[in-house]
C-alpha cells in the first residue's frame, strides 16, 4: 500500500508538472503552437487528479463525468483538426483514452472498483476498475511505440537503443524543428527537447494507468 500511494504521488507530481509547463508554453509561439499547449496542459492536469491516491482523496461519482465530458470536448476539439495530421491525432486518441478510462473507473461501471480504482496507488492501482481488455491493449500498444518513439529521439545516436526506438543524432539536434528526427507529432507544439521530454513523460503516464485497468 505505502509503495502504491508513493508511486500514485509520483505520477501526480510528474503530470501535474508537466502540465504547468505546457501552460506556460501557451504565453508564446504561433496560435497553433499555443492550440497545442493547452491541449497538452489539459491532458498533463488531468492525469494528475486521475492519479491522485484514494486515500488521500475519494472523487464524488460525478466526477467521472466530469472528466467523460472534459476530455469528450477535447476530443471532438482535437478532431477538428485532425485532418492535419501530426500531433493533433496524437492528442485526439489521448482525449479518446481519458474519456474511456473515465467510464471504466466510473461507479456505475466498475461497481464499487470504481472507488478503489481511483488513481494508481490504492491497493494496487485501478485494479477495481472496468475495461475493455483488447481496446485497453490497443492503446498500450500504441502509448508503448509512442513512448519508444519518443524517447529514442532524445537519446543520443551511437547507442543501441537510440537505434532500436529510431533516434538519431539529428533528431536530438533538429527535434525543434520537426525536421525529420522530429518527436512524434512534428513541430506543433514546439518541440523543444523540454517539451519533448514532458510529452514523454505524459506517455508513460498515460501506459501506467492504462496498465491498471
């Protein structure tokens, strides 16, 4: 119990700082790096309070609506301008994810799972929780890649991971850019090593909770 709620914390603090630096990125850059920031930040403070240990706070049951809702506006947000491709889809299957995992934790779904499945560090995290088992092993794949992904373009080249994940020494250099050692999603959130390490970040999140259902 006492690893779980320290792990739980850790996610929360992990998420919740990611999320106050995607907010900060939203004072600058073009309205579509902006767009993509806030985006960012809504996720990053969302997992947070997902997160948050049971123990330390039992959501009332209109909460999980809350977060359907939230993220199902994000959603349809992201899908309208999905047909530009890039990072824009990456933040519609994240809305898409939260929305689902907000409907499995729910009381009602869950029975009562749905209380002690809040977060990852009650008794064993989500376990109480519902689910889908081949769409919650859809999207672990997909944050799996996206993860590897992700983090091979901020590992220098040479190593054997970098060239596993499908690094380089130019997606360390040219990320910024979204030049073509880009972090997944290209340049429409700046992409800055920073904000490819707090996107990482947030992956690995995401593949954590979703791991717990």
């Amino acid at each position: 119990m006492h690893g779980g709620v320290l792990a739980g914390w850790l996610m929360v603090a992990l998420c919740a700082v990611s999320g106050a630096y995607c907010l900060l990125r939203t004072r600058t850059g073009t309205p579509q790096e902006r767009r993509t920031a806030r985006s960012e930040a809504l996720m990053g403070f969302g997992m947070a309070a997902m997160a948050l240990p049971a123990a330390v706070l039992t959501p009332p049951e209109w909460a999980w609506a809350v977060y359907g809702v939230v993220f199902g506006a994000a959603a349809l947000r992201a899908l309208r301008w999905a047909r530009r491709g890039g990072h824009h889809l990456h933040h519609l299957v994240g809305s898409l994810a939260m929305v689902y995992m907000a409907v499995a934790m729910a009381p009602g779904v869950a029975g009562a799972g749905g209380h002690a499945g809040h977060g990852v560090a009650a008794g064993g995290g989500m376990g109480g929780a519902g689910g889908l088992p081949l769409l919650t092993g859809v999207l672990l794949v997909y944050y799996a890649l996206y993860v590897l992904r992700s983090a091979g373009h901020l590992i220098p080249a040479g190593t054997a991971v970098a060239g596993f994940a499908g690094g380089s020494a130019e997606g360390v250099v040219r990320g910024a850019g979204g030049g073509p050692g880009s972090v997944p999603g290209g340049s429409a959130g700046g992409g800055t090593e920073l904000t490819a390490a707090c996107r990482l970040t947030m992956g690995l999140a995401m593949f954590a909770m979703l791991l717990t259902l």
